[in-house]
C-alpha cells in the first residue's frame, strides 16, 4: 500500500517546524514520522520536532558533486525498506528554505516513487511580515507558490489587514488554483490541507477565471475548459504539442477530462514536461462532466490560442 506523504515548503523562516508540530498534535490517532531536508550539513530543525528520535530521518546535503533529487530519490528507497516492519501510516517531509520546489514533487513521477508513496498535497507557508520581500528578491520563493496546492499566509497578526490582502492578492496571480488561508502559528483545519482532492480543488476554477496576468511576477494561471466530450487521441496530441511549444516555461499543470464514449474521468498532472495521467474514478451522475486543465506558466504564453486548440480535441 503507497504511503502518504505530505511536503511542508516554504522560504526561510516562515513557520514551517511550527506547522510540522501543530500537524503532529493533531494526528495521535496516526504512526507518523517526519522526513526533515535540511539544506546545510547539519540539521538543527529536527531537535525541534516534537517526535521519537526514531521516527525523524534527516536528510542532508554531504554531497554537493551529486544531483540532489537523485539522492533524495534512493533515500525515499531506504527509508521504505527500512520501515517494512515497523511501517509509519504518514509521511511529513520539511523542505528547506531554500528547496526548489519542482525537484520534490517532480520524485513523486519518476520510477518506483510512483508505486510507493503518494503526494498527498504541497503545503507551502508564506510568512506575511516578509513574503512581499522575499518574493521580490527570491525565485525560489516565487516558484514555492507556483507550485503550492495550498497556501499558508502565517503570521498575520504581526501584518495590518491592507498589507495582508495586497499580498494575498499577489500570491492568488502567481497561483490562482491553490486555496489560501490566513493563520497564526500554522493553526489551520488539518481537512484543508493534508489531501487536496484534484477534482474539487479544480471543478468550480473554470467559473472564477479564465486568466490571471501578472506583471510584476512574470507568473500566470490559465484555466482551459470545455463542456463537450473530448477525443483521446486529439487530447494526446494535444498534450504533445503543448509541451513541445512552451516546453519549460509550463512550470506546473493539473487537470481532468471528460473523454467520448468514457464512463470514467481521467487525472492528469504535470511538473514542466514530466506528465502522467490515469483513470481516476467513474463519473457520479451528480456531477456536472466537464473536462478542466490549469497551467501555471513562467513568461508570456498566448492562452486564447491554447484555449481554441484545448476545444478543438472534442
């Protein structure tokens, strides 16, 4: 059985120990265990973790001559093989800082990491005293939200309600598909944020915007929908061809679609140019079939032409 896991991310200082704690208060019905990636060659966030020392694993960057993701990769291996008899129900891992985003959620596409562990959500933390600042000075930070499937905008009681809602309102341009909520301390409704599900998280999007432009992040969402029942094959030439004309500039991409002839509704999700996507699950007749893609894109993508060629697949 795959193991949840949940990614808690977010620049430097934004309260992410704090959340990991608040999250393990409230999951002692739970065997959870905490993965902390500490950036530096010694790890200090994991002696504030309010767990077993044998349920924290540190992984640490020894090794600056190697790919990061590639080591990270093997250690996710061997923290499952060294797990099997005594097996932990739940994955906390704490990013560092300073972590790119797209590199861990990019694990969950690539080989047995698909057969083992399932990215419940990423949960990013965006400190409201300084998130302003650190995503004017910080790519990394910026690239955080992009990629966030919910949001955390911590510590705003130390932030007046004006400079609160500028700041929501710029994280909401960079990433219009993820919801976010205001705390203090990291205190939020644990329902919220542990296991987002796709298909609410997307199905009323298409009816909020069509496109968000964002001057002063160079970061935008556009939402693609269509009501009709799309063709497969189309739909995969489609993919292709999106992928080969923006290529990298699509930083993250999610959606469902609605196939011809198809009783079911298929997933699809994509970090830059590494997609997959299954049959998630069977229509209910309640639900309004409809098929819904977001892409978050870096620089100018011409989305009225990816919407024509997006309803030109039915």
């Amino acid at each position: 059985m795959k193991k949840t896991v949940n990614i808690i991310g977010g620049f430097l200082g934004s309260g992410k120990t704090t959340l990991v704690n608040y999250i393990l208060s409230h999951m002692i019905d739970k065997k959870v265990d905490v993965l902390v990636r500490e950036y530096g060659a010694v790890s200090i966030d994991d002696m504030l973790i309010n767990l077993k020392k044998e349920n924290i694993h540190v992984f640490t960057n020894l090794h600056i001559h190697e790919d990061p993701q590639i080591l990270l990769y093997h250690y996710f291996q061997k923290l499952h093989d060294k797990t099997i008899e005594n097996p932990f129900d739940h994955l906390l891992m704490e990013a560092s800082g300073l972590d790119t985003p797209e590199g861990l959620i990019h694990l969950f596409f690539l080989g047995h990491m698909q057969h083992l562990y399932k990215l419940g959500s990423y949960i990013v933390i965006v400190d409201a005293e300084y998130g302003q600042l650190n995503l004017d000075e910080y790519k990394v930070a910026k690239h955080q939200v992009a990629f966030a499937d919910v949001i955390l905008l911590n510590k705003v009681d130390l932030v007046n309600d004006e400079e609160i809602d500028v700041l929501e309102k710029r994280i909401h341009n960079i990433n219009s598909m993820a919801k976010i909520y205001r705390t203090q301390y990291g205190r939020v409704k644990l329902d919220n944020i542990m296991n987002i599900d796709l298909y609410k998280q997307l199905k009323d999007l298409s009816n909020i915007c069509k496109e968000e432009k964002n001057s002063v992040d160079n970061i935008k969402t556009v939402v693609l929908s269509e009501n009709r029942p799309m063709d497969k094959k189309k739909v995969n030439d489609w993919i292709q061809d999106l992928f080969t004309a923006y290529g990298n500039k699509l930083l993250r991409s999610k959606g469902f679609f609605y196939f011809k002839n198809d009783d079911y509704r298929y997933e699809f999700q994509a970090v830059r140019k590494t997609y997959h996507s299954k049959a998630d699950k069977k229509w209910e007749d309640s639900e309004e079939r409809k098929s819904v893609v977001v892409l978050i894109a870096e620089d100018e993508i011409d989305s009225a032409m990816i919407q024509k060629s997006f309803s030109s697949c039915c």
